[in-house]
C-alpha cells in the first residue's frame, strides 16, 4: 500500500502564467482534497473531489480547478499566477466523501509553487 | 463559517520545561486534530479528538478536548529540542457535501537548549 503522492516537488512559475500540480492518492481512497498554505499560515481549504466530481469547494476564485480521474488521482490547476499564489500546495485523500473515524484523511508531501 | 484560533503563535521555550498550547472554534465541530509540521515539510497527524473529554498522549505531549468550551489545548511536558516544529490543530466539520477541515494559524514552538 503506497501514500499519498504529489508532484512535482519544487516548481517555479511567473506571473500569468499556468500550472498544473498532481496528486496520487493512498491506494483505495476515492476522494482527494487540496489546501493551499501560504508561508506562515496554517492550510486552506480548496476543494474536494470525490468519484471524479467536484464535492466541495472553499473561498478560491474560478482560476483555481481541479480534476479527478477514474484511478482517483488528481490535479490541480490554476490560471493566470499571480504573486499570492506562491504557497505549499497538499492534497489529502481518504475513502468515501465524509471524513469519519473509519476513514481517516492523510496528506501527501505537498509542492512547494513559487510565482515571481 | 468555523473559524479556528490558536494562541500563542509563536512560543520559546527551554528544555525540561512545561507549557500549554490552546485552540478555540467558533461552531460545533465533528472532531478535532493536531498535527506537528517541520520547515517545508507536509502535515505529520499527532491526535485525533473525538468526544468531550477526550484525552490523548504521545511521549511528551498531551492533547485534550472541551466541546462545551469549544476548546482543545496540546500540552508540552519537559520539552527538548526535537519538538521545535510548528504545530496547528484543526476542526473537521462535515459539510453538505464532503466534509473539510479548517485549520488554525499554528503555533511555532522554538525549544531553547
């Protein structure tokens, strides 16, 4: 059984420009969420996708979206960077679309994005 | 909207001593978590907190959790050095669809030789 995985690890990008981040989840989980945290902050909530549909979703512009594929694996995108963009992206996957004592969440390593 | 505060934010301390680290939310939550984060490194789970009075120890820390207060607090005994990392909790409230956790600011805990 393999973790949750995201990459790339590092990535740098500028300004306006695109960027997809990716994220394999824990074998067998079918819902992935993504937080956005910026430096000295604590993470935020993005959105959630669960059996390939979006499931939620926080305070992020349309610029940020999100796919999930039939293997559950996922990717984040966001459109035209801007400088506030620069942050650790984590994705978290676990079974089912509620969290519950059953089915926990875990978080992957994260990509660091650095927009200049 | 749960809103999650932590306090202090920032926190020195010195080795063998002992402190507190508090957590209020302002609507009811499902659970509560802490987890501990190392400088550009992801989450590491510490405790999950499910009910009222739900006590949960690990080595040198201790986590507790108030529902009627809406408070948990992590508890450092005798603190050494490999503790020094930034440590949030969170609240998990199950939303209508899916569910989420809201994350406090985080406490940077330094340990002083």
């Amino acid at each position: 059984e393999t973790g949750v995985t995201q990459s790339p690890t590092h990535l740098i990008k500028t300004r306006g420009q695109q960027v997809t981040l990716r994220c394999s989840s824990q074998s067998g989980h079918n819902t992935v969420s993504w937080y956005q945290q910026a430096l000295g902050q604590g993470p935020q909530f993005i959105f959630q996708y669960y059996r390939e549909e979006e499931n939620g979703r926080g305070n992020f512009p349309p610029r940020f979206s999100g796919l999930q594929f039939p293997n559950y694996s996922s990717e984040l995108n966001v459109n035209a960077l801007e400088l506030d963009d620069s942050a650790l992206y984590l994705c978290a996957s676990h079974l089912g679309g509620v969290i519950t004592i059953y089915n926990e969440q875990f978080f992957g390593p994260g990509t660091r994005l650095t927009v200049l | 909207e749960l809103k999650v505060e932590q306090n202090p934010l920032f926190l020195s301390m010195q080795e063998g001593k002992n402190y507190t680290i508090y957590c209020n939310y302002s609507t009811t939550s499902d659970r509560l978590y802490w987890y501990r984060q190392d400088p550009g490194k992801s989450l590491e789970s510490l405790f999950v907190l499910l009910s009222n009075g739900a006590v949960k120890q690990e080595g040198r820390l201790m986590a507790s959790l108030d529902t009627k207060a809406r408070l948990s607090t992590l508890h450092i005994t005798a603190a050494v050095h490999d503790l020094s990392a930034t440590y949030f909790c969170a609240a998990l409230r199950p939303e209508t669809s899916g569910s989420r956790l809201t994350f406090g600011e985080g406490t940077q805990l330094t340990v002083n030789p």
